[in-house]
C-alpha cells in the first residue's frame, strides 16, 4: 500500500497514526510539510529512521526544495518527482492518504 501523507508532524499526528496502524511493506511518501519529517533535526526523523526498515521511505522533491530543506535528508530517503508520484501510485494496488 502507498500511505501519502501531507501534514507536518509538528503540526498533525498524522505520521504517527500511520506508523502505528499501517501494515508492513508498504511505501511512505511525504509530501507538502510532510517532508519536514525527513529532515535531520527535526524531532520526528527518529521515527522516520525506524521506520525504514518496515517501509520504503521517499519524498516528493518539489516539496522539499520548496521549503529549502533539500540539503537536510536523512539518509535512506527517496526522492521522488511528480513523475515518481504517479509511478508508485500505480505500483501499489492501493493508496491511502492520511490526515
């Protein structure tokens, strides 16, 4: 399953609902403030780290250059286009967007 998450985690538990709930083996994809998680510094990247070794871990990279952050990525993080956004939705039988 594509999990796509779109919220800060500073400012929604959104990340951490999905890390909680979802199902091994999936794909995480970070976009819009969710790529602040995938930042070293920020108090989520613990989480996102551990989190690896259940999911593949990617980001959408306009958002990240847009807030700046492109030179901050954890290691293990994928970036991704908009073209790579619609590759792993048809990849995965099912996309599921958390709040």
């Amino acid at each position: 399953m594509l999990h796509i998450i779109n919220k800060s985690p500073q400012e929604r538990n959104s990340l951490e609902s999905c890390l909680r709930v979802a199902q091994d083996g999936g794909t995480l994809l970070l976009i819009e403030d969710a790529v602040y998680a995938a930042t070293r510094g920020n108090a989520a990247a613990a989480k996102l780290r551990e989190a690896q070794s259940r999911f593949k871990v990617c980001v959408l990279q306009a958002d990240l250059e847009a807030r700046g952050m492109a030179d901050h990525l954890i290691d293990g993080v994928t970036t991704v286009d908009y073209g790579g956004f619609v590759d792993l939705a048809a990849q995965h039988k099912n996309c599921q967007s958390w709040l």
